[in-house]
C-alpha cells in the first residue's frame, strides 16, 4: 500500500496492493491495522454508496455535529474527487485537493474530520462506495457552494446536474462563520 500525502493536513491518497493474474485481480479495500500503521486511526460506523451519472456533482458536503472522517473510492466508474478546508483557523482555510478515483486506477483518498467533501462523476456512471467515523445527520449536515470563488476548484466539468441541496449551498465565508460561532 502507498500513502501519498497531500497539501492538506490529514488528507491522503491511498494506492492499495492489487494482485491481479488472468484470472482479475485481488486487493484489500481496508484493513485496520495496516490503515492505522500508515497514520489513518479512524473507526468506521457506516459504510455508504451510491450511483450516480455522467456529470452529476455532489458537494461541498460536511457535518459540524459529528463530523465524519470518509475513505472514499470509485468501485467502478470514475469520479473527481475533492476535498476543501472549511476548519476556521486552519492555516489552510480554502485550500482544496482534487484526485480522480475509478475503478481502474484503484485509488482511494482519505478525508478527515472538518473537511468538506465532494465529487463529480466523469464516467458514463459510477458506483461510489465510502466510509465513515460518524453516523450521518442530516440535521447538522452543511453545504459550501461547489463554485465559490473563494476555494476556486478546477472541476473538469462546466455545468455539474446538481441537487437542490447542492444548488444553494452556502459560501464559504459564510460556512466559516457559522463554523466558528457555533
């Protein structure tokens, strides 16, 4: 297994041993011990998936009650996956990574706690499968807008198919705020 870091704290690119013959191919989606060894010491609570098509975008998602850490990955399909620093104080407060997961690249990204999260589908679908260090609620889920200037992501897509949710998500100013005056 291979662990590349990434510019923001925590958030780390996992390229996981597949062992394949004429017959496919094998490989460990997780194993705790091994996780753990490479620094990610999360528990896991939920495990999740979806399916989405081509040009569906989901995101900025994150909890500011429970917080969910996420080991994310395409099973199959494609995806471009982000990750935004949305933590009031945090030396790198906007910033945001982008990695495309798929089936064929077997890469997973590990996402910790107070991040927001998203991914837009670039294949013609995808089944993304995640886990998560806290239970969902939906009560105290918050969405940062997929576009706002101020994070700048380069999403290889124009004009994402968005939910309702999604469409009126909040700036991320505005998340900041409401972040550190909880």
């Amino acid at each position: 297994m291979n662990i590349l870091p990434t510019k923001l704290d925590g958030v780390v690119i996992i390229e996981p041993d597949v062992y394949g013959d004429a017959r496919g191919y094998f490989l460990e989606t997780y194993h705790a011990e091994k996780y753990r060894a490479a620094g990610i010491e999360a528990t896991f609570v939920q495990d999740n998936h979806s399916y989405s098509g081509r040009g569906i975008l989901r995101g900025l998602h994150a909890q500011y009650r429970r917080p969910q850490g996420k080991l994310v990955r395409a099973f199959e399909g494609e995806v471009f996956d982000v990750v935004a620093d949305i933590r009031p104080g945090s030396p790198t407060l906007g910033e945001w990574v982008g990695v495309t997961l798929s089936g064929e690249n077997f890469r997973q990204l590990y996402v910790p706690p107070g991040y927001a999260h998203g991914f837009c589908v670039i294949s013609e679908t995808v089944h993304f499968q995640y886990k998560c260090t806290d239970l969902y609620d939906p009560e105290a889920e918050l969405t940062v807008q997929w576009d706002d200037p101020a994070i700048g992501i380069e999403w290889p897509i124009d004009h994402p198919i968005l939910s309702s949710k999604d469409t009126d998500g909040m700036c991320l100013s505005d998340a900041v705020a409401f972040l550190d005056g909880r």
